[in-house]
C-alpha cells in the first residue's frame, strides 16, 4: 500500500489553474489561442491547468505496477533475454556486451511490463 491519503478524506486544496470555468469556456479560448500563436503565456496557463496529469498518471502507473508485477517475472523475462544477446553477440559489430546484453535484458524487461500490465505498443514512426 502507498501512504498517499484516500483521495476522498484528503481536503487538500488543489488549484486547478486560472482558466478552470464550470463550462470550459474560458479552456477552449486559451486552446485556441496556443494553437493560433504558440506563446508562452498561453503554454504556461495550460501547463498550470494539467501538469497534474502527470502526477496522477504516474501514480497510478506505480500503483498497478505494484500490485500487478512480481520481480520474478521480470528476472525471468532477464534471463531470456540474457541467452538470447549471448547467442546473437557479435564484438565486431555490437561493441561491448555489457551494453548490449544490458540493453536486450532492459528491453525484455519493459516487454513484460508492457504484458502484465495490458499496454499494447508499437514503436513510433521515427523508431521503425
């Protein structure tokens, strides 16, 4: 468990950034005005409204991730991948192999996260 409170005893005030309107009025202009311009003012305001998206996401994330992963899972999903870098390691044209081997085990082991915890991915364009 977290030591966060219950979000529903925790009376913190959270401020929810100077564009906050029960309509949203006010948000779509801002939108649209960032769209048109792209100043940092309007960046700013909309970052203030938002940025707690990465908190609550983030939080989140460790959450599921916590209660849904077991290490051995992981290790296990390391040691596959381990055998697969020793087979397919060439010096000559992967340089050192504790880079390589790191860098196969850490992408098995992102692999299996991605599973245990139901995100399908496929890599960015830039990435193909």
């Amino acid at each position: 468990m977290t030591d966060r409170p219950d979000p529903e005893q925790d009376d913190t005030p959270r401020q929810h950034g100077a564009t906050h309107t029960h309509d949203g009025t006010e948000l779509a202009k801002l939108w649209e005005t960032f769209r048109k311009r792209g100043d940092t003012e309007s960046r700013n305001q909309l970052t203030e409204f938002y940025f707690d998206m990465v908190r609550a996401n983030s939080e989140n994330i460790a959450e599921i991730l916590l209660e849904s992963i077991e290490q051995n899972d992981l290790y296990q999903s390391g040691v596959v991948a381990f055998f697969e870098a020793l087979n397919e390691f060439d010096p000559n044209e992967h340089g050192a192999f504790e880079d390589f081997g790191s860098m196969a085990i850490r992408r098995a082991i992102v692999e299996e996260i991605r599973g245990l915890v139901g995100i399908d991915w496929a890599p960015h364009k830039s990435e193909e």
